[in-house]
C-alpha cells in the first residue's frame, strides 16, 4: 500500500506543470530564472521608491509594505530555487 502511495504521489509530481511567473511586460517564464529575479528585484525597488513617497502611518503607506513583504517572500523562493542567494 505505502508502494503505490509514493508511485501515485511522484507520478501527480511529475504531472505538475513548473511554476510560471508573468514579468511586467507580459512574458511568462518559469519561476526562479534569471529574468524572474530581475523583475522581482525591479518591482521591490519600483514599489519602495512608490512607499516612501507616502505619508508615514497612512494606509497607501502600509498597502505598499504589504506588496513589498510578497514580493520580498516571492524572491527569496525564487533565490532558493535557483540555488543563488
């Protein structure tokens, strides 16, 4: 039984298509390559350059931390996956 569970679980692994991620003009690639970090890196500075110019303790203010604090976890999964820090 414990057999055909793990043979059922690599095959619904290798069945899944990789992750993609849709870059700022449109373009899919797959997650964690080189372009997606660069793009996730130009949204991050993109979005703090927009934070800063907000009033501190205003709700556009704590909106762009929210972005940021995705952006910020989507890179380091990206990071991690392509093996580079």
């Amino acid at each position: 039984m414990m057999k055909y569970l793990r043979m059922l679980i690599c095959e619904i692994a290798k069945s899944t298509q990789p992750d993609l991620h849709r870059m700022l003009n449109g373009k899919m690639v797959k997650f964690g390559c080189d372009a997606c970090i660069n793009d996730l890196e130009y949204r991050i500075e993109d979005a703090k350059h927009q934070r800063d110019d907000c009033d501190h303790r205003s709700d556009s203010r704590e909106h762009y931390n929210g972005i940021l604090k995705v952006l910020r976890r989507q890179l380091r999964g990206a990071r991690k996956l392509s093996g580079g820090l």
